[in-house]
C-alpha cells in the first residue's frame, strides 16, 4: 500500500507467529478474510484498487470521531453505513461502519490532553 499505513492480512501473520513457535496452523484464521491498517481515509488511488483486488467489502473503522477525516476517495468507494441500519434489506456491497470502543468520555480526555499547552 502506497498510504495506508501497517496494512496486512490477519490471519496471514497470525499463521506465520505460529509457524515459527512450532505450532499447528489449520484451526486457526484463515487468510484473505480479515486484514488491518492505519489510517485508511490516505488512501490513493492505487490502495483504493489494492482494497478492491483483495475483495475487501467492509472496512471497521474504530477511531474515534476526532480521528476519523474519510476522504471523499475513500467515502465514495465504501460509503458510510450506520451501525443501526446493518440488518435494513438495502445493503451496500461496499461500507464502512464505524464503531466507537473508547465513548464519548474517554475521547473528550483525549482530545484534552491533545489540546493543552505545556509551560515550563
């Protein structure tokens, strides 16, 4: 990927860890279902057909709102659905669903300590 950072496919390296400790590997995830980056909304053009070569329909966004700039690339190939409209019978072939995991509260936390200003 020329802009999404750390991009890889999970259960690719999970394998491999488990390979190099000796272990089993049938059981466990198997590759090109699940992959992980950073940063998806820097995404060029060239990521943006790297994503779709990989079949990948559904991108998890689990920033936080202050985190999350989509840009317009990014929003037009896998839109925004809402977490409450997943089940509703006019699903997109290509989303994205943000989810929040940290709250309200921890990103108001954040994003103090992201604006104060130090004095010595």
């Amino acid at each position: 990927m020329d802009n999404i950072l750390n991009f890889r496919d999970v259960g690719k390296a999970i394998q491999e860890i488990c390979r190099m400790n000796g272990e089993k590997t049938e059981n466990i995830m198997k590759s090109g279902i699940l992959f992980r980056g950073a940063k998806p909304d820097d995404a060029s053009d060239h990521d943006i057909k790297r994503l779709l070569a990989h079949d990948i329909r559904t991108i998890i966004d689990l920033r936080s709102g202050y985190e999350n700039t989509k840009s317009d690339l990014l929003a037009s190939t896998f839109p925004l659905q809402e977490v409450n409209s997943i089940d509703s019978e006019e699903k997109p072939f290509r989303k994205t669903i943000k989810l929040n995991l940290n709250g309200r509260t921890y990103e108001k936390l954040v994003l103090s300590y992201a604006t104060r200003t130090i004095t010595l």
